[in-house]
C-alpha cells in the first residue's frame, strides 16, 4: 500500500512538473526513478555521466530553490530532487506543482 501511494503521487509529481515545464516553453526536463522525481536544466534524456554534468547551473538551480523557499516549498537543497514517501499528501505534491509554476513562470517573462 504504501508503494503503490508512493508511486501514484510521484505519477502527479512527475506528470505536474512536465506540464509546467511544456506550458512555460522551458527546455528541461523530468527525470524519474520510483519515487524520486527531479527536474533538470537541459533537454533530456541525459544519456551519461558527462551531459548530467553539463546540464548542472548552479547559479540557476540555487535561485529556483530561494524562488521555491519564498513560495513556502523546501526542496533537496543539494539538488533539484524531491521524493515521495507514505507520509506524503497530495496537497503538499500540488503545492510543490502550484509553486514550481509560479516560479517557471517568473524565468521565461
């Protein structure tokens, strides 16, 4: 039972984040193992070792995480990784989404 929550909310997580993603024009992209959800700053599929450094933008993903903390939403701080566990609700996921969104779309205006 507690998998199958896990991996319903990282399901509306990943699909939410997306959205917000395609809808902003924003050319990065979702990556998902189980119920670790995390957005990254370039194209993808990231096929190694290599792109994944690449696509790091320190400066950038640390302003997304302040714009995040000012939308009341604390991600991993070390990355851009956020996981689902049992005690996870679905209105913390859409807030997490809601805000993501507020910030995508503080970037591209």
């Amino acid at each position: 039972a507690a998998y199958a929550h896990m991996n319903r909310l990282a399901d509306r997580m990943e699909a939410g984040l997306s959205t917000v993603l395609a809808d902003a024009r924003l050319p990065w992209h979702v990556a998902r193992v189980g119920a670790r959800v995390e957005f990254i700053c370039a194209p993808g599929p990231l096929r190694n070792g290599g792109e994944a450094e690449a696509a790091h933008a320190p400066e950038l993903e640390a302003a997304i995480h302040v714009a995040l903390v000012n939308q009341g939403v604390l991600i991993a701080p070390f990355h851009n990784m956020m996981l689902i566990s049992p005690a996870t609700t679905v209105a913390q996921v859409n807030r997490l989404i809601t805000a993501f969104a507020a910030v995508a779309a503080r970037l591209v205006a």
